[in-house]
C-alpha cells in the first residue's frame, strides 16, 4: 500500500551519490531511520512511538514480543526511489517481505523538483504515521482489510494528538480532504467499497489534475472509514463486513448488514455527518510507556549506499534498470562488511528470480554467523518449498523441505507463513498428514489464517481434503476469492472448489 500525493509528470534524474557525512540515523524502541537529509530525527522518532502505542491501544491489539524494528528511510535519489515503488504518484510507500518491512519516503534535493519538499515537517510526520498504521495493519491485525478500509485508517489515525489530559483525539480532518466539498466528483461508493484489493479508476472521479483525483479518492476512504468507526461497536461492524463480504453476492448486501445502510443512504449520511458537521472527535485512554531513549548519529557514506544497495536488493523491479542500478550501487561500495542485512536482500532477491541455489548461499553466509537468524532460517524454508513446487517428484526434496520448515518453526514458532510452509510440505501420497503437519494445520485454524493470508491460503487445501476438513476449505477459498482479481487466479480457486466437492461426495 501507499501514500500517493504528487503529479504524475516527473524527469527522473540520473544517480547522485550522497554528500559525505550528511543526513542522520537514528534508533528507538521500533523503529530505525535513516535520512539522507537532515531532519529532527528524535522528534520524529519520539512521535512515532507514542502514536503507534495509541493506535496499537485504541484498535486493543497485542504489541507482541520483541517485534522487528521497522526501517524508516529518506532517500535524495528519485530515480532508485521510483526503481522500489510501483509507478504512478508515489511519493512515500511501506513496503514488506522476509527480509524485513520499509517505510520508504522519497525525497530530492534539487531546487525545483516535485519531491523538494517532502521534508517539511508537518507533512513527513502525517505521512510516516499514515504508513506506519499500513504496518500495524499488516503485522499485529488479525484481518486483511480491503483497500478503501487500510487507507481511510491510515488517514483517520494519522491526524492522532494527544488531548490536555493525556488522553489519545483521534478524528480531525486532514487539510487535503478539502476536495470532499467536490461533491459532484465523487466515485459511487459502490466502486469505493468493491476496491477490496487494487485501487479503483479514480481518474474518472475528477476534471482536474490526476493528483486531484486521488487526493479525492483518498478523501472519500477517509470519510467513510470515520463515519464506520463513528459507530457503536464500528470495529466490531468492520470485522463483521470483511468476514461476510463474498464476491458472489452483492456488496451491498454485506455492508447493510454490518451497518444497517444500503449505499445511498450511506452516502447520504457520510456527507452529513462527516463532511458537513466533522464527525465525531474521539478521545480514547491512551496507554502511557516511558520512552527509552533515542540514540542518534550521522550516517557514514557507505552506510548511505549500503542501505540504498538492500532497498534495491529487497524491493526493486526485475528489470535491467534495476540491475544497472545495483551494480552502480556496488562500485560505490569500495570495502563491504559481511552484512546479514545485504545477505538476507541478495538472498530474496535470488529467490525472486528462482535461483533457489544462490538464494541458499546467502542465507548459510548469515546462518554460520548466527545459526538461529529467524529470516534466514524462513528464507531457506521459502527456498526449500519452491524447489519443492518445480520438481514435485523428487522425493529429496520433500524430506529437505519438510526438515528445514521444521527448523525454521522451531526459531519462529508463531509465523503464519511457516506453519503454511510445514502443511504445504507434507507428502501428498500419505493416507494421513504427520502430527506435526497437522499441528501446524490446527494453528492456522485457530488463528483464522484464510483471513489474514488470503490467496497463500489456498496451500491449506489439499491438507484440508485429506482431514475431510472440508468446511474449512471452503471457507479459505472464499476468503482468497475476494481478494482475486486476475483470471488465471479466479481460474485455480474455482478447480479447487471442484476438488473439495469431488472429496467431499465420496467422503465416508
């Protein structure tokens, strides 16, 4: 997901190395930045932490132990930025994948150009909460939550301040709302709450610039996510939409009875109650945590590069820009240190282009410095199982991905992914799963992974068949059909479904 704010047209600029001895790191409880421009690097980071302990209260979710820090980077070069993003408008993006999670903020310091002023403070601290809430979102929510839903939240808790009684105020408007007051541009709210997985066509929305008309689009999920959480029990109702909401009946249906509305009285009462009247300004006990201190530094150039180098490695494009890139990148880098942060990237990258061997021996290189490294240990399990997915006859690999899933486990024991790895990877040809196979399949169910982990799901299935599980299968697939929107997709969910009715007709 991501914060878009600028116009589309832009001359990208050719590779600038960094000036020496600028720009600044600094570290807290769970985040890492490192700009390549001056900022005020602990108010930032000490603004964050408490608005991520507000929003982690206020939405009642667990913090979980000793979470990842998340990577905060400002970067002075447009075209590696424009290399990690997917295109368009983007002027900031959070970005995930098991070699760690990136908050990503584009920046320029070239007069004139359209990223020159993302530095101003008030709007690097909105949109760095905004992605921070994508993060939370991703990393402590129970749920997958469509589109409109992750961005009007992320918009509804960045205005967050904390009240003259220490409480948390959530609900103020954002400046850039103010093309709400457009009201004959409005997308119908049908195409707004339907976007359950790409953005919808809100180019049609607006006469104006391309930037207008998401800055219009953005102010619709804002609205309509404070009208949803304006409700009694609004959380509660969300949960309740996302759970029933199928694409084989109508949405309408689904969001009338979560919110007793259909959609034209519920636009109705959006632009009443919200962009008329404000909505409503919550206040909410905030969960007050000393802060441990900030420790900050400036950065040296080859950390500068270093960085630029994993960001590229772990995000960037499979193209031959993006390898120009890399390797203009490398020459810089005149005296590397062994890196497990370089290593982990080199190795999901080779994963990426399926060189299950390279991937492999970048990952041993972390493992033999520290044998128990949780990314590392998921990367060869990721590895393992594509080997796994080519040459399915290959009773080798099968033994091998079984053994380093389970090592894996026993670092991460609570990974989704993992635990889909070890259901994935248990012998097709077997009359039963193995015990801890179907502990894993039992943890999934538990924890309502169809929800959360949609389409990768769908690896459950032939576990689900052979525990007559079948219930539950379809349940996983119904969840992976609404967030689908390629064919060839649609067209493997739907010869699943034809697999779970055959299984299920001769099921004793």
């Amino acid at each position: 997901m991501q914060r878009l704010f600028f116009i589309l047209a832009v001359v990208w600029l050719g590779y600038a190395p960094s000036v020496l001895a600028q720009g600044v790191r600094a570290e807290s409880q769970h985040f890492i930045l490192l700009s390549e421009a001056e900022v005020d690097a602990s108010a930032l980071l000490s603004d964050l932490e408490r608005f991520r302990t507000a929003v982690m209260t206020d939405m009642d979710l667990e913090p979980g132990a000793n979470p990842t820090p998340l990577h905060l980077n400002i970067i002075n070069d447009p075209e590696t930025f424009q290399l990690i993003t997917p295109g368009g408008i983007t002027a900031a993006i959070y970005l995930q994948s098991a070699a760690g999670h990136d908050i990503v903020v584009g920046y320029s310091s070239q007069p004139g150009h359209f990223l020159s002023q993302a530095l101003e403070p008030g709007w690097l601290r909105l949109v760095l909460r905004h992605e921070v809430v994508h993060h939370i979102l991703e990393t402590h929510y129970a749920r997958k939550l469509p589109v409109w839903l992750g961005e009007g939240l992320a918009e509804y808790y960045s205005t967050f301040e904390p009240s003259p009684d220490g409480r948390a105020l959530f609900g103020r408007a954002l400046p850039e709302q103010d093309p709400l007051s457009e009201a004959s541009n409005w997308l119908p709210m049908r195409t707004v709450i339907e976007s359950m997985v790409k953005y919808p066509d809100f180019r049609a929305a607006s006469t104006g610039s391309l930037f207008r008309a998401q800055r219009l689009y953005y102010g619709q999920s804002w609205a309509l996510a404070h009208f949803v959480m304006d409700q009694p029990d609004g959380l509660a109702k969300i949960h309740n939409f996302v759970d029933d909401w199928s694409p084989l009946q109508d949405s309408e249906d689904s969001f009338e009875r979560a919110f007793g509305l259909r959609y034209e009285p519920l636009e109705a009462r959006v632009r009443e109650d919200i962009i008329q009247d404000g909505g409503n300004l919550r206040l909410n006990d905030l969960t007050q945590r000393e802060l441990q201190p900030i420790t900050v530094s400036t950065p040296t150039q080859i950390e500068i590069d270093e960085n630029r180098l994993r960001l590229l490695l772990t995000h960037g494009h499979l193209g031959d820009s993006t390898y120009d890139r890399i390797d203009a990148v490398r020459e810089l880098i005149m005296d590397p240190a062994d890196s497990d942060a370089l290593d982990l990237a080199e190795a999901l990258r080779s994963w990426r282009l399926k060189d299950w061997d390279a991937s492999d021996a970048a990952a041993e290189r972390i493992l033999a410095r520290q044998p128990n490294h949780p990314a590392a240990l998921k990367l060869r399990a990721k590895t393992a199982y594509g080997r796994v997915s080519e040459r399915q006859m290959d009773d080798a690999l099968w033994t091998e991905a079984e053994s380093v899933v389970i090592s894996a486990l026993a670092v991460s024991p609570d990974d989704a992914e993992l635990h889909l790895f070890r259901v994935a990877v248990s012998r097709p040809d077997t009359d039963r799963l193995s015990p801890g196979a179907r502990r894993s399949l039992n943890w999934l169910a538990d924890h309502g992974t169809h929800l959360k982990l949609p389409h990768t799901a769908m690896m459950m299935i032939p576990a689900l068949i052979y525990e007559n599980r079948f219930d539950h299968a379809d349940a996983v697939l119904d969840s992976a059909a609404r967030w689908t929107e390629n064919s060839s997709d649609k067209f493997v969910i739907e010869r699943l479904r034809g697999n779970v009715a055959a299984e299920r007709a001769v099921a004793p």
